[in-house]
C-alpha cells in the first residue's frame, strides 16, 4: 500500500494520525513524504518550462507501481490544503487519469467534530474525477480527545476498529 499525508506541517496531526494507523494495524506500505519532494506551485508557464517536476514524476511512478493507495488529507477553510491540491494538479497534468483501477482509503482528522470532512469531501471528489472508482473514506473527529500525542496512539478503538474496517474493504476489493 502506497501512502502519503496531503500537509506541509512538521507538527501535522494527520502525519500522526497516520503513522499511528500504519502501526496499530501493522500495515506492510511505502510511505512517501511529500514534502521532501520539494514540488513548486503549479503554473502553465512552469509546466512548458520544466513539463513535470522531478518529484511528481517520482510519486506518479510510485502510484503506477501500487494497486492501494492510503491518502491523509488536512483541511484549511472546510477545503483541501493548497499543498495537496497542488500536487494532485501537478499529477493530473502529466494523465488526467492517473488513479485509474486504484483503490484508496482516505483520512482526514482535525480537532473538530467533523474531523475535516470537508476535505475528506473534496478529495473524494477529485480521487474519482481522476479515475478512482473504488475508495473508502474516514474523518476522524476531535484529534485531541482521541489520540494520545505523548504516546503517538489512537485512544478511541471504536475510531481504529472503524478505520480498520474500511482499509479491509480496500484491501480485499
């Protein structure tokens, strides 16, 4: 399973969660830091200069080479973060398609009720506008009442059991 978390944060709750996810569950991935891929903004002037950045040429590889893929998405204003968005704008330059027969699980969490659901939302729009048509999603709500940061561990077992339960479905479709 390829796996990625759409923020730019060094203190990023969804990086946290993540982890958290792959450990519990003890999930065999690859997971790729997006930020270290040092993608810059997209522009059409950029693209004719450069076509596509080394980084996204290297995560477009690593998507071509997965079946599963898990992707953590944050939220800034009930949306997807500009870091995100950017990179699957890149992605979508070199094949609109690109997520083509690939079956993914989406996360998202923030320290409100609905866990970022609006982003969850969002990128569960654009996962199928780019081919996806098998994907599972979860928002995690309330982080800080349900992850222990000082332990780096899910404290709600429903959410994980949850969480769980819907990677299998990915994993088994």
């Amino acid at each position: 399973m390829l796996v990625f978390v759409g923020s730019n944060s060094s203190k990023s709750i969804n990086k946290q969660l993540t982890k958290a996810v792959l450990k519990e569950l003890d999930i065999t991935h690859t997971f790729v830091d997006l930020k270290a891929l040092d993608i810059p903004l997209f522009s059409e002037d950029l693209e004719r200069e450069i076509k596509s950045p080394e980084g996204i040429v290297y995560l477009k590889e690593q998507i071509d080479s997965f079946e599963h893929i898990f992707i953590t998405t944050n939220e800034h204003n009930q949306n997807l973060s500009a870091f995100l968005k950017n990179i699957l704008d890149w992605l979508s330059r070199m094949e609109l398609k690109f997520l083509e027969n690939k079956k993914i699980f989406i996360l998202s969490t923030s320290n409100g009720k609905r866990g970022a659901l609006g982003a969850n939302e969002s990128l569960q729009k654009l996962v199928e506008r780019f081919g996806c048509t098998v994907f599972e999603s979860y928002a995690f709500s309330s982080f800080s009442e349900n992850f222990d940061t000082e332990n780096q561990q899910i404290t709600n077992k429903d959410f994980l059991t949850t969480i769980q339960n819907k990677l299998n479905i990915i994993l088994k479709s």
